[in-house]
C-alpha cells in the first residue's frame, strides 16, 4: 500500500507533539500557535447605537495571508490636503444652554468635547456667528441702531449681546484647548445698512460697503481684546438666501466687489491676518465661487470657498479645488434634525460629510449646531426649529450626546490639526478615507454604506488585516 506523502508527514508530526513518557525526562512539550500582535486599534459605531464610539477588544495584525475579500489600500506616498480641523458650530443658543450647566457638569463636558483625555473627542475648529444666527433666542447685530438713524464711525460698535453666553464659554474652550481655530461669519450686518432695513433678506447697500468692511475689522480687534483669535471668515452665511431670520441675499458679483474693493483692502491696511473665505452656502451652486476667484482682483484677497451640502453633490468642491488648486476648500455647515433617524444619518453624514468632504480636498469638517435644549431651542422668531444639537443638554446636571456628536467624534478624536489626507481607494459600499498625522499616525475612517456585513482588507505597505463591518456602520482605524 502506497501512502501519500503529506499524509504521512502530518501521521509523523502529529505522533511528535501527542507521544510523551509516563516517566523520566521525555517529555515533549506541545508548541501553542504564535500569538498574534494587535496592531490596529479600532473604534466603532454600529446604526443601531448598541455600540457608539468604543474601542474595540479585536486583535487586528498586519500579514499577508490571502483571502477573497476586498481590500482598501492607503498609500501614504500619496499626500493630498492639510487637515485644519473637524468640529461644529458654537451657535449663541449653544452657548446659552452650556452655560445652563452645573459649573461641575459644564466643566466636565467641555473637557469632553475640547480636551486631550482618554475620553474627550478632541474638537479642533469652530464656526460662530458675527452677531446672531437663527439658532439664538432673538436676532442682533454688534452695532444696532434706532430706526432711521445710522453709525458710519461704529462708535457703538460693542460685543455686548455676546457677553453673557458665547464669549465667556469661548474663553473657557480656550483654557482647554488654546489652539483651537474659529471661522466666523455674519447671518445679517446691521440692518441701516441694508436695503429694507430688516434682519430678514434684503442686500448690503453700495453706500455701506466700506463701513461693513471696518465692521468686520473692528470685530476681528475687539474679538482679540477678549482674548480669542479669528482664523477666518465669511462674507455672509448662506448668501443665496433671505428667507432666515436673520439673513442677507449677496451675489456673486456684489461679494466679489465687497472683497476687492472694501474687505481685502481694509484688512490689508489694519494688517488683519485673518483669512476671508467666500461663498459659504449648498454645493449646488459651484459657478459663485468660481466667479470670484475668476476676478483677478478679488482671487489676491480669498484663502478659499467654504460649502453646505443642502443641495448639490459633495464633488463641487473638487470642480472649485481643480479650477483653482492654489486656493483652500472647507465644509462648514450640515445639520442634524430632530426627525431624523440615528442609523440614517449616521450613515449619510459620514459619507458625505466626514468623507465626502474631505476626500474632495475640504480642509475642514465642520456639523451644524453644537448644542440645544430638548425642544431644539433656543432659536430666533421663524429660525430653525427642527436642528439637533450634538448635544442635548436636558437639565442643569444631564445631558446626552446625539448623532452629531458621534459624526464629528469619529474623525476629531484621532485626526489633530495639521495631519494631511494621504491616498485610499474606494471599493463596493466601503467609503473611506485616510490621513496621516504630525506623528506617524495613520488613520482610515470605513462607511459601510450597504446593509450587510462586509468583510474587508486593509492593505498597508504589501501586509494587511481583515475587519468587518455591519451595514450603517463605522470603524476608524489607527496604526503607525
């Protein structure tokens, strides 16, 4: 009888590790397999929130092991955008319901949102607004006026309105993290300088256009004097519509001309460094930006274009990156509401947002509101009454953390200020992106778009481990 030669090689090792001695010193010991290493961590949220944000206890080694699965390679050869920063919007009525905290509670989840721990999420950039938005108890400006009476010297120009919630919890988020970056922006200038004399709609009359240029620098200064740093701003949030409470309607050839012939050049004479980012409203509408930064006057002035995504798709900020690489791209707005569904918008804003924007060479990540209370307010007469905080502060000691806080979370924990987007391809349902931070960190952040489990490789300098991932949910990843 003729054996095969592999079976009797496996009879011969199996004899090896099973024979021992009842007695004497010939013992043969049994060899335990090799302990594999953990190399990756891995965070984790799954749609139906049984797991949000947790470090997983999985064991994940590179190797190189073939399998059938698809695998997503990060190559970071291939380096793209610097990274300014992921957060949200600190609205004056997020202000107003932090400050609503026990001293104690506040404390603690401001550490939370801003600080470095173990257990903070680690928020790097801000947007406020110059004077109210929607989302605070009434609309104001920094230098309102009696009816028919108007301030070219703004000799009442005065932060006042902000004094009680939004700057006093600016300079507490400040202690915590000093080099947090802020975009600010107006949702209406004050209204003697507008053509119906309105916080609703209307336009910048052409007689003020250099008095609401040293508006803007008198509130970089005074801002200053407080203690807080301006990075950048807008000329006007969302300028393509007048229908909030407060807004103002500006297009792309009057900001063009505001730019260039009152804002760039009044900042340049009071040496303001804070850089002016146009636009600041829905992907849909590409060609405004483009028409700006397409008047050689005004480009000299603009750091970049900043975008919403309530309409139009998240590749308009390639279009604008591809015609003008050498200006910046940021994403500065996208809300929660109080309709919508944990799993869906989970899902959704990760794609689009997180992912989506960044991949599109977006600078900055930011979602809509940072916090409310549990009846969406405070809002102005006619603002927003369905936008969900990340953070819903329900009494003086309790609060809870919505979907916001966990879009935002999975990216601003692990990614710093100055990390740069390196390559990764997409494959199937698994959008992804991955970054490279100041120390060496690499870090890819995985949206299973589909409603199944997906099994997956992720490929790194020729090795690679398999995870998975059920169907709506995130995973961010981080090796060295």
């Amino acid at each position: 009888m003729r054996l095969n030669r592999k079976f009797v090689v496996l009879i011969v090792l199996s004899s090896v590790f099973l024979t021992c001695s009842k007695s004497g010193n010939n013992t043969i010991p049994i060899i335990p397999a090799p302990v594999v290493k953990n190399e990756v961590d891995f965070w984790l949220t799954k749609s139906d929130q049984s797991i949000t944000l947790q470090k997983q206890s999985t064991v994940l080694g590179f190797g190189t092991s073939v399998n059938i699965y698809p695998t997503i390679e990060v190559d970071e050869s291939q380096i793209f955008q610097a990274i300014d920063g992921f957060g949200y919007t600190l609205t004056g009525g997020s202000a107003q319901v932090i400050n609503s905290l026990s001293p104690t509670v506040k404390q603690q989840l401001l550490q939370e949102l801003f600080g470095s721990a173990a257990n903070s999420i680690s928020i790097s950039y801000l947007r406020i607004s110059i004077g109210a938005s929607d989302l605070n108890s009434a609309p104001f400006s920094y230098d309102d006026m009696p009816d028919g009476q108007t301030d070219l010297t703004l000799a009442n120009f005065t932060l006042a309105p902000d004094m009680t919630d939004l700057i006093p919890v600016l300079k507490e988020i400040l202690v915590i993290n000093p080099a947090i970056k802020i975009i600010a922006t107006p949702w209406s200038p004050p209204v003697w300088m507008k053509d119906n004399r309105s916080f609703i709609g209307g336009s910048l009359l052409l007689e003020y256009y250099g008095v609401y240029a040293n508006y803007f620098v008198t509130y970089i200064r005074k801002m200053k004097e407080q203690g807080i740093t301006i990075t950048a701003i807008t000329p006007q949030n969302e300028p393509l519509y007048g229908g909030n409470n407060p807004s103002m309607l500006m297009s792309a050839v009057q900001q063009a001309a505001f730019i260039k012939n009152n804002l760039g050049p009044a900042f340049q004479t009071a040496t303001i460094s804070t850089k002016i980012v146009i636009y600041d409203h829905n992907c849909d509408q590409p060609g405004y930006p483009i028409a700006i930064l397409n008047d050689a006057a005004a480009k000299p002035f603009v750091d970049g274009s900043a975008f919403h995504l309530y309409g139009g798709d998240i590749s308009a900020l390639s279009q604008v990156h591809n015609a003008f690489p050498d200006k910046n791209v940021y994403f500065t707005e996208q809300y929660t509401s109080s309709t919508g569904d944990f799993g869906g918008d989970l899902k959704w804003h990760l794609k689009n947002i997180i992912i989506g924007s960044t991949r599109n060479w977006s600078k900055v990540a930011l979602e809509w509101n940072l916090a409310n209370n549990a009846a969406f307010e405070p809002h102005t007469p006619g603002g927003c009454n369905t936008c969900k905080g990340a953070i819903t502060v329900n009494s003086s000691d309790n609060f809870t953390r919505n979907v916001g806080y966990f879009i935002v979370a999975h990216a601003s924990k692990f990614i710093p200020s100055g990390s740069v987007r390196i390559a990764s391809n997409v494959t199937g349902n698994l959008n992804n992106v991955a970054f490279k931070t100041s120390d060496g960190k690499k870090i890819l952040i995985v949206e299973n778009d589909g409603t199944t489990s997906e099994i997956f490789n992720i490929k790194f300098n020729g090795r690679w481990v398999t995870s998975s991932l059920d169907g709506g949910s995130v995973g961010t990843y981080i090796w060295l």
